[in-house]
C-alpha cells in the first residue's frame, strides 16, 4: 500500500482474511463488502446528487435570466459545465446499473441522462466504458489509452511518428486544450456509432439526441439571440473537458500479460482521498479503486468500502495506492512529461510501471 499519510485499519470479519495469492480472493473480499450491505442498491442512494443537480440546475436558470442582457451571463458557462459533468456522473451510475435494482429501468435512465440531457450516445460510452473496466491500462485492450496523440506508455512514447511524435513531446502543455476539444470528438463518435449494428436501439437514441439539441440550442437563442446564444454553447461545450487523473501513471499491462482479476483492478488505479466535497467534484470516482472492484456498488457506498479493501490489500501484499488531489494531478503531469521526454529519445526520469507476462 502506497499512501501519504496512514490512516486507520478497520478489523476484518474472519471469513475476509485469506491467505496471499488465494484464487477466491476476490469472492471473499466481495463477500466481506456485501455482508456490510454496501452493495445493495437503489433509487434512495441517488437522492442526494439528484437534489445536488436541480438546484445547481434552479441557480443557473435564475442567474442566466437575472443576466441575459449583460455579457456576465457567459460567467454562467461554468456553473452549467458543472451541471453537466455532475449529470455525466450520474449517467455512468446508470451505465453500471447503480441506481435501480433492474438492468431495464437503469438502461432507460442511462439514455435520458446521456443521449437527452447530454446529446451523447449512451450505446457508444457504454462499449467504450466497459471495455475499459474489464482490461483498464492494458496494451491493445484498454480504448482509454489507445490511439491518440497521448502517450501513457513508454512503448507508445517511442513508437510516435510525425505529428503524433511533435504533440507527444509537448503533452503536458497540450492536455488542457485536448480535453477541451475532446467534448467534439465525442459527440463525433456518439453521432457515428448510431449506425452500428450493436446498439440495442438507434432510433431511441437518435430521438433523444436530436431533442437534446433542440432544447438546448433552441433555448440558448431564445434566452439571448442566435449570436450570443451560439456563443454561450461553444465556452459551455470547451469547458466540459473533465480529466479524472485515477489511472495515468499507474501500471500499464502488456497484451499478454497474465494478471487476476483482483490485482489487475487495483495496480492500475489510484484513489483520491477527501471527504464530501472531494466525492461530490470527482462524482464519487475519488475511490477509483472500489468502483472498479465492484462496479454495481451505489456510489455514496464507495468511501466506507474503502478502507475494508484498504486492508485487505495490504493482506495480501498487493500495492494499494491512495493520494491527496493535488498529489494525484502532480504526478499525471510529472508522468505525462516523463513520458515526453521518452518521445524526444531523452531518458525517461521515472515512469510507469509495465507488468508483463
């Protein structure tokens, strides 16, 4: 376990204490969180960033109406950037079934919350999404760390070519203009995966997207003209680009390399530690490591898991890793230029770790 500061180690029940390298390892640490009732979900576990959303969503509508004939009324893009993430969060709840007790009732609110509120495709983050949980930080599988002009690997870092190479050099500098433009890309993909054969149903989403855009667009120019309405969704749209720093810098598994369940999600992954405000602005991924242990747990349920599993990796010798926020945001960035200065053939100082077969 890597941690800033110890804290303090709860007792496990007798039945979660196994010994090292136990092949039911993970089935008993499930079973030491779910006798706690921290799996057990339901819509009560959602009030709370529910009530969070509509006042935020009260205040902005107030603000905007008090404003809409001054030029501070574009001050209200970031409380509406936030209203938006807080509203992705709640869609990703919806994605790993969180909220309700039933996959149909969940899949429908998924499709409210991202292709209604969000004009994204719930279909195509949740492929991407759950590829990424079954093989987070893996070679080849993991769609998070493929492609693009981020490098996060020392292999991908010497492999860059041409521009690729020239924007890799220069990523830590780069990442806040990326992510801003990022928001693009994925109404791109959303709009581009309607067609695919593995959406469960493209008209649906299609309906949702183009009444998003209608509502919002629509009422963006009646509340303050074509011009100035256009405006406000472009700085909204720039400044939703939401950079989760839990796995960048962590381990990073080779294609073929042959690592449990267990070990693979907690390796690859960092907690933020903090207290309601931390998991309110993180949407409750401030405990990275849980929520990929047990996807389906309520997030409100995430913080009091975490020191059950705190513990119980350090039973059985496996690196947990925990940080403050601005620890965590140091080292992506102390990573991503680690990683540039393997791209300009320079020694890298420091890296990521690479588990292989």
């Amino acid at each position: 376990m890597n941690t800033d500061h110890p804290s303090p180690r709860p007792e496990l029940a007798p039945a979660a204490i196994v010994e090292q390298n136990s092949p039911d390892a993970y089935a008993q640490l499930k079973r030491a969180v779910s006798d706690r009732g921290l799996m057990e979900r339901g819509p009560r576990n959602q009030v709370p960033p529910t009530a969070g959303i509509v006042l935020l969503l009260a205040v902005i509508v107030a603000g905007v109406t008090l404003t809409r004939s001054s030029w501070w009324a574009l001050a209200w893009t970031a409380p509406a950037a936030l209203l938006f993430g807080q509203l992705g969060f709640l869609a990703h709840d919806a994605v790993h079934n969180q909220i309700f007790t039933t996959r149909r009732a969940n899949y429908s609110s998924g499709l409210v919350l991202f292709n209604l509120c969000l004009g994204g495709s719930r279909g195509w983050w949740a492929d991407k999404h759950n590829a990424h949980h079954a093989q987070p930080n893996r070679r080849g599988a993991d769609p998070d760390i493929e492609g693009g002009v981020v490098a996060v690997s020392d292999d991908e870092a010497r492999r860059a070519r041409g521009f690729t190479r020239f924007m890799v050099r220069h990523q830590a500098t780069t990442i806040a203009p990326l992510l801003s433009l990022s928001v693009l890309q994925i109404h791109a993909y959303s709009a581009r995966f309607l067609t695919h054969r593995r959406l469960r149903h493209p008209r649906a989403e299609l309906s949702l997207m183009v009444a998003h855009y209608a509502v919002y667009l629509g009422g963006l120019t009646l509340a303050f003209g074509v011009a100035r309405g256009l405006l406000f969704a472009a700085v909204h749209q720039l400044l939703l680009g939401v950079f989760l720093p839990n796995h960048v810098g962590m381990a990073i598994l080779d294609p073929d390399a042959d690592v449990d369940f267990l070990h693979r999600q907690v390796v690859t992954a960092r907690n933020i530690r903090g207290g309601r405000v931390t998991d309110y602005v993180f949407g409750g991924l401030s405990c990275q490591v849980e929520h990929h242990l047990f996807p389906t747990m309520p997030r409100r349920n995430l913080r009091a898991a975490a020191p059950i599993v705190r513990t119980f990796c350090t039973q059985q010798g496996i690196d947990y890793r925990e940080t403050s926020p601005w620890a965590a945001y140091r080292q992506v960035f102390q990573h991503l230029r680690t990683m540039a200065r393997v791209a300009g053939g320079r020694p890298a100082l420091g890296g990521t770790v690479a588990v292989r077969a």
